[in-house]
C-alpha cells in the first residue's frame, strides 16, 4: 500500500496525519506528533474497529437535545451559556451584563456524559460566606444580596480524557553515605547509571473547553469523582446554566499533553527515590495515543469586578472544594496602614516618655 495515500485521524488530536518521505514517519502538522510505521499499523487497526456507525439511539438523542436546548450570548465578553427550555437566562455568568436569546444548539454539543450536582445553591452560599469571614479586606459588598444574586450553578464542558504515553529516561543516580571513625569523617559516593522505560496509561485527565473560564481555577478545585456521572440527560440542566465549548479536541491537545507529559515525568523521577541524588540526562515522553469524552462537570461560579479587573471564584458542585483569589478593598487597607502606624508611633512616644522617666 502506498504509505503516501493513507489518510488517518491523529489519534491525540484528530487532525488529518499525513507520511513525511523527508522524515519517513507519519506526522501530524496541527499537534507536531510523530509515530513510525509500526506505531501508525496499531493506530489504524484501532481507528478502523471503531469506525461502526452511531447507534440510532443516539442520533436520536441529538435531535432532542438541539430541540430543547436554548442558548444564551453575551454581546460584552462573548460568552455562549446554554440552559433548557423552561430556564431563563438573564445575565452573563461571567461579565453580569444582560445576554440575548439567540435560538437552538447543534446536536454536535450534547455531551457524552454529565456529573450532576450535589452541593445545591445553600451549601454553596454557605461555603462563600465561610470564606469571606476569614478575609478582613475585602469590599463591603463582595457578598451582598445583589451580588448573591450572580453565583450561579453552572456546568463546565470538560474533554475528559483516557491518554497513552511511551515513556523512557535517563538518569546518573548517585548513593551517598558518610560516616566517622577515629578523628576522621568519610564521605563514600556511589554512581548508577539509572534507566527507566514506561507505558503509562492516565485516565480521566480533564481539561475544561470554555476559554472564558481560567484553567488554573478549574485545575485548583479537582479532583471529580467520575463514578458519579451519569449518560447525558436533558432534565439535569434544569435550573443550572451550562457553559458551549469553544475549544474543541485539537486546539484541547497542547494542554492535554503538557499535563500528560508532567505527570508521566513525575511518575518515573519518583520510581528513583531511593538514590541520594539523580540528574536526569535524557527524557523522551511522548503521547502515543488519546480516548477524549465530552461531558460536564458541576461548579458554583461566581465573579466579581473590582478596580477594573474581574475576580473569579468557583466551587466544585461534588465535592464542595473551593478556589479563587480575592481583591484587596484599598480603603480597609489603608485604613489598617494608618491604623497600624498610629499604633505605632504611640508605642515609639511612650517608650520614649517612659526612658526620659527614668
């Protein structure tokens, strides 16, 4: 078969791969993989096992979920917020200004899967509360009735990811003992010429597809228990808004692979643990291979705009974790500042008036 006319997916980001007769390797000019000839054989027989056409039952469940899904745009940040028929969106999540109603979804966005929430909107409430009582500085109105008003139950779209690596590494590993005879102290050193070589398989890797969220915040309030989802079903969107994905498998990937990639090198440095020291001299981790699940994850979401900068805080709607960074109210500080100095100078007079004293 001419290697030039095959014309497979790349199995990490489901772009179009193509053989390279200057590298002889088939690559993937969207994500830069690289696989050889023997390593694109498997990805073919797996490519074409599971090219059977969709159930009806699932075509099915697309109709319905464009028919009864309703979706949202924000005209100031760009936003997509879809909800069910019966939920009205009012306001962007996000920004808080007024959204638009702007027609159905396409059936490509019904998730896969869904984790439905188990921290309702009183627990969450309780849980802001909790964590505004131990800042001193924040706004007076960080949490008030109106800005209560804006946290809202929102299912994040997440890539939820099965990936496959090929890892291998090199390293000097170095055993070092010291002990004292007599009047003298040893030091003995030891060297290893350390190997480590891995299938690692990682599952459930999540990334979130809304590029309006931060990544940072949705990675700060992981892990979810994936034991709890449930096939995608409209009825667990009523009363929560749901965020569209804008990113989609191929533009996920880089991010994917980085976490892939970190967490297959922090598995074989750890596999060295018992060497005094290791100096990694070559490390090749790449990313064989990649099963993603679209499906949406629960997090109380709430944001806040002060001094011209939009503040972001989030719950994790399972498990209750929380994570977000507070502004800083100038006035209370500075009012602390001056408090302090006051203070201060006071302590400084009288220790002076008491030495003249005495």
């Amino acid at each position: 078969m001419d290697q030039e006319s095959l014309a497979y997916k790349c199995p990490n980001c489901c772009a179009d791969i193509k053989f390279s007769a200057a590298e002889q390797k088939f690559v993937c000019d969207y994500c830069l993989s690289k696989f050889t000839e023997a390593e694109m054989k498997e990805i073919a027989a797996a490519q074409e096992q599971h090219q059977a056409q969709r159930p009806p039952e699932e075509v099915s469940a697309d109709a319905e979920f464009a028919e009864n899904t309703s979706v949202y745009t924000c005209d100031s940040c760009g936003a997509t917020i879809m909800a069910d028929a019966n939920t009205a969106a009012t306001f962007c999540y996000y920004c808080h200004n007024p959204v638009i109603l702007k027609g159905r979804v396409s059936g490509d966005f019904r998730p896969a899967y869904v984790l439905p929430f188990q921290i309702d909107r009183a627990q969450a409430l309780s849980q802001f509360e909790a964590f505004c009582k131990k800042r001193w500085f924040l706004p007076k109105d960080f949490l008030s009735a109106g800005q209560q008003e804006k946290i809202v139950g929102l299912y994040v779209p997440f890539w939820v990811t099965d990936v496959d690596v090929n890892a291998e590494m090199d390293a000097l590993g170095k055993m070092i003992r010291s002990w004292t005879s007599g009047d003298y102290h040893y030091t003995e050193t030891r060297e290893f010429a350390v190997a480590r070589k891995a299938k690692v398989v990682l599952r459930g890797l999540p990334a979130d597809g809304a590029s309006h969220i931060d990544d940072d915040l949705m990675e700060a309030i992981e892990p979810f228990d994936y034991n709890a989802v449930k096939p995608f079903a409209m009825q667990y969107l009523s009363g929560f808004f749901a965020e569209k994905y804008d990113m989609d498998m191929q533009k996920m990937f880089p991010r994917i692979q980085q976490r892939a990639v970190q967490a297959s090198d922090q598995l074989l440095r750890s596999s060295m643990k018992n060497y005094s020291t290791v100096s990694v001299t070559r490390s090749d981790i790449r990313v064989m291979g990649t099963k993603w699940e679209y499906m949406l994850l629960p997090v109380w979401f709430m944001t806040y705009q002060y001094g011209g900068k939009t503040y972001e805080f989030a719950l994790n709607g399972q498990t209750s974790k929380f994570a977000g960074t507070p502004p800083l109210s100038k006035g209370k500080l500075a009012f602390a500042c001056a408090l302090i100095g006051i203070l201060t100078a006071l302590l400084v007079f009288g220790v002076g008036v008491f030495a003249n004293v005495f």
